[in-house]
C-alpha cells in the first residue's frame, strides 16, 4: 500500500489521476473502520487532511461553499443559522469523536443510504463541486447519488465542496434509532420551507436505494399553502393537509426490511417524521414571520 | 513508512509503519503507550480516545500517517505537570474518589474525553456532561459513577480556582462534592 500526502489541491488532483483506484481518506471514520476489518485493502490512500481549502467554509449571497472536509462539529458549531437542516443533522452522527472528524465529503464519498447529510442537501437545494486534472464540474445532489453506496464520481475526480442554499425559511431534520447517540437511522426525513419563492423542500433517508427527494410531497404542499393563502395569513396547516403529504413523502419511499427495521415500520415511522417536521417548520414560520407579507 | 509526531510533548518517530495502520495501533504496538485501549476498531466505543491537535478523537480511526507532524495526547500525559511526578490529574483522582472505575478498560478513553469537556466547560450541566461522553462505553459502572466523578472535578476546580481569585467578589467555595465511594 502507498500512503500519499498531496500538500495541496492541485496536488491531490495529480496524485488521483495518476492512481485512479486510490481511495481518499479525509475523517477516515468510514475508511479506517474498512480497513480495520480488512474488507478493503486499497493499493494507495491519498490523505486530504494537508489540504487547508477543504476545510474551509465561505457564505455568499444565496449559497454556503462547504469544504468537503469541514469537520460536523464545526457545522453545528458555525454554521447553524445558514445550514440550520445540516447542523441538526450533523448533531445526531456518531458522537464528539466522530463529529470532530467526519465531513460532508465523506458522507458523499460513501453515499450510504443513511448517511445523515443527504436528506438536509436535498431539502435545502445543494450542488456538489468536483474536480480532477480534466476540469470541475458541479452535480445537483440529487443526481450525486447513483446507488447504494455510489455515486456520480468518475476514478479520477474528487470532491472539492458542497455549494447549499442558504437557508431562507425554516429547516427541521429528524431520524429514527435505537438510542440518541451513535446510530445508523432506521429512516430520516429532512423538510425545508423556502418562503421567498414559496417552495418546499424534502429529503428522504435509509428508505430507499440512495437518498431522494419526495416531488410529488412537494409539489402538493406547495400548491395546497398557496391555495389556502397560507404563506400570507399563517394560518394552521388543515390536518387532511398534512396527512396528504405524510402519504406522498411515503409514496416516494421504497423501503426493505433489515436489521434496523422492517419496510413496513420504516413507511410508519417517515409518516410519522413528515407530520411531525411540517408541525415544526410551520410552527417556527408563523412564529417567526419569515417573509410573511401582512403581519 | 516512518511517521514522526508529538506525543504528550516528546517528538516520536516509528519505523516500518504499515500504510493502513492506525495511530491507536502505532501507540500501543510501536512506542510503548498502551494507555489507550483498542477495543471495537471502529469508532463504537471510545476506549481508545485521544487528543489530535487537541480535538478527541478516536484513534483507531485515523490513519498513523496523518497523524504525521502533529501533536498526539493520550492518558500517559493527563498528569503531566499536574502535581508532583507519579501523581494523578484531577480528573483522574476525581474518578479514583469518586468510585467511576471498575474493570477500567473505558477509563482511559473516558479521562481524555471527560478532562477536555472540563477544558472547554469548566462548569457543564448533567446534559453537557452526557453528551461529551456519549462516545464512549462503559460495560460495568451503569454510568452514574462516571458522572459522579466528572461533577468532582468540576467542584473541585471551581472550589480550588476560589482562593487565587483574591477581593472580595470572590465566589464562595461550592460545597457540591458528592460522597466519595458511595
Ligand atoms: C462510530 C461511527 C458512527 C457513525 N455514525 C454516523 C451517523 O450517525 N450518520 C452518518 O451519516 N454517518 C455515520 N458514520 C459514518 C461516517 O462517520 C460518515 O459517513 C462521515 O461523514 C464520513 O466522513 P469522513 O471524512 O470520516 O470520511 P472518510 O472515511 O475519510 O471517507 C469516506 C468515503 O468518502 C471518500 N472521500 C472522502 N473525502 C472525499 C473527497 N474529498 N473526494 C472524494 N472522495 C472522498 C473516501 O474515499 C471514502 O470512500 C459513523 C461512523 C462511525 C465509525
Ligand atoms: S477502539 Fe476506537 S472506538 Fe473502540
Ligand atoms: S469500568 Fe469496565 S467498561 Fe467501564
């Protein structure tokens, strides 16, 4: 094995073209467990913790330029009013040890169907910059995800940051698990309320081959808020409302049975996560008058 | 390969380093410091918690080349400059006082993640101290010892940072300490 210490970007981008089947180490709380157990015996590791840029963060005007190696424990600690989906959902991995390490990027490169990231990316609206020797691309993080544990990477491209809308409504992350600490959700749902444009956004996790949005959930809330006036008068959310959405969310999963959960408890239990997160983002919304036109 | 860091303040240098070997394993294995314990290999447990650069991490689950220039603190080097050679850091008397050992095997990880919450918050609420701690395992004390003996030191530090505050602001010394043993 080879051990490969890039200085910088472009270094890192040389020595995965030049080793394609390398595999990237950043918090290495994926990579290190593999190799522990000897289910993964790379020729190469390229260690991307030398490399300052991917660690760094930067607010513009409607996004967030995450590096791909931004430890959770600083989202949560830095980022929570801009990413507020994501710092919620960076709270609930792993413990201290594992935040303090683990990033985004990682969280991509694994492209587990549990990973917590991905329902809040999903929800806020998020793109994933890549890059190699040939060039930078960004992928909408909704066609990041290829299938369980794949993703859209090509052998020579790494994943230099995740550009997320900066949160201009209400967010709200909640999962499923056996305990509050260290856990792999049974299922997690993300939800975002963009009221500037009068949208809604959803993420899905552990229920279905890869992370996914629930369109069609989306699309009826959308239309159901405008119809009623309710992004004006504030009003409450009608029951059948939210119970309609609960079901579409569902509609949108395709759940299995494993060790963590049967399908069937998984549907429950996303209904029963997309009531509950509408419950509070509607809440916060009208609480806080987020753009709210008549006061 | 050879990697060179820093452990409790002494430069290291270990030799014939496998590519993916973890620092807990070059610790335990290749210089001698078997404090930190390995017992998951899989960031479950937290028996084998260190300070990278001062953050805790599970050292089974960073590779020993990135730890490569930086500076590593495990147990061995709580009680540095605490007190006279051979004695206890606080946190560590703390847990002695407090009944928080029993087979011990956690303990080391739980001193490094316990004395760094004391750092950042020297006085932490029961939900601080709860969720620092929630990376690591303990099979035998039920946890309430531990808590115990992390509430100790934080009284203790309050009560013994009293006096070098002089005038009369001077908080009173807290007498919170819960009975050592039982
Ligand atoms: C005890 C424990 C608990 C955990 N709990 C959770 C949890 O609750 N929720 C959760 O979502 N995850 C959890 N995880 C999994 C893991 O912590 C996360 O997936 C984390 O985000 C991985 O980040 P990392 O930097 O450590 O990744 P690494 O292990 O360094 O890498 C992970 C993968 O991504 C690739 N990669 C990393 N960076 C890049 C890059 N810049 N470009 C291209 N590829 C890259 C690597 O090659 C590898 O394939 C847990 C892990 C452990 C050990
Ligand atoms: S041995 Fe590292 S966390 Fe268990
Ligand atoms: S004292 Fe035995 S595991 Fe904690």
């Amino acid at each position: 094995m080879e051990f490969l210490r890039p200085a910088d970007w472009t270094e890192a981008l040389a020595a995965k073209a030049a080793h394609p089947s390398a595999v990237p180490i950043a918090g290495g709380t994926d990579v290190m467990v593999e190799i522990n157990f000897g289910l993964r015996r790379p020729d190469a590791l390229i260690d991307l913790n030398r490399i300052v840029e991917l660690r760094e963060w930067e607010v513009g005007a409607d996004t967030v330029r995450l590096g791909a190696a931004v430890p959770y424990s600083r989202i949560i600690d830095e980022l929570p009013t801009e990413l507020p989906g994501l710092a919620l959902a960076a709270h609930t991995v792993g413990s201290p040890q594992i935040r303090n390490r683990g990033g985004v990027g990682g969280n991509l490169g694994a492209a587990s169907p549990a990973g917590d990231s991905h329902p809040p990316l999903l929800a806020a609206g998020a793109e994933v910059e890549v890059a190699s020797v040939r060039g930078t691309r960004r992928i909408p993080v909704e066609e990041f995800y290829t299938g369980v544990k794949r993703n859209a990477l090509a052998p020579d491209e790494l994943i230099r940051c995740v550009h997320i809308k900066r949160a201009d409504g209400p967010q709200q992350f909640s999962k499923v698990g056996t305990r509050n600490a260290m856990v792999i959700a049974v299922c997690a749902f993300g939800l975002a309320l963009h009221p500037a444009t009068r949208t809604v956004g959803t993420g899905l996790g552990s229920v279905a081959p890869t992370p996914v949005r629930a369109g069609a959930a989306e699309r009826f809330l959308e239309q159901a808020l405008d119809e009623a006036g309710l992004w004006d008068s504030g009003g409450v959310v009608p029951p059948a409302v939210a119970g309609k959405f609960a079901d579409l969310v569902v509609a949108a999963a395709n759940p299995i049975d494993d060790v963590r959960g049967t399908a069937g408890y998984r549907r429950h239990a996303l209904a029963v996560l997309a009531r509950r997160t509408l419950d509070w983002v509607w809440d916060e919304y009208r609480g806080k008058e987020w753009g709210r036109a008549c006061a | 390969m050879r990697v060179s860091f820093t452990v409790n303040g002494r430069r290291h240098e270990a030799d014939d380093v496998w590519e993916g070997e973890s620092l807990l394993f070059v610790l335990r294995e290749r210089l001698g410091l078997p404090g930190s314990k390995n017992a998951c290999e899989q960031g479950e447990c937290g028996s084998c918690t260190v300070r990278l650069d001062g953050e805790v991490v599970c050292a089974c689950l960073v590779a020993a080349g990135q730890a490569q220039g930086r500076e590593v603190r495990t147990v061995e080097g709580l009680a540095d400059g605490a007190g006279p050679p051979g004695g206890l850091a606080p946190i560590q008397q703390a847990f002695v006082d407090a009944g928080a050992v029993q087979c011990g095997f956690c303990t080391p990880g739980l001193l490094v993640t316990a004395d760094a919450l004391l750092e950042r918050q020297p006085s932490p609420s029961d939900a601080d101290i709860r969720e620092a701690l929630s990376g690591n395992l303990c099979r035998c004390t039920g946890y309430e010892k531990i808590l115990d003996a992390v509430r100790l030191a934080a009284a203790r530090s309050a009560a013994g940072a009293a006096p070098t505050a002089p005038g009369p602001e001077a908080p009173p010394a807290p007498r919170s300490e819960p009975e050592p043993g039982e």
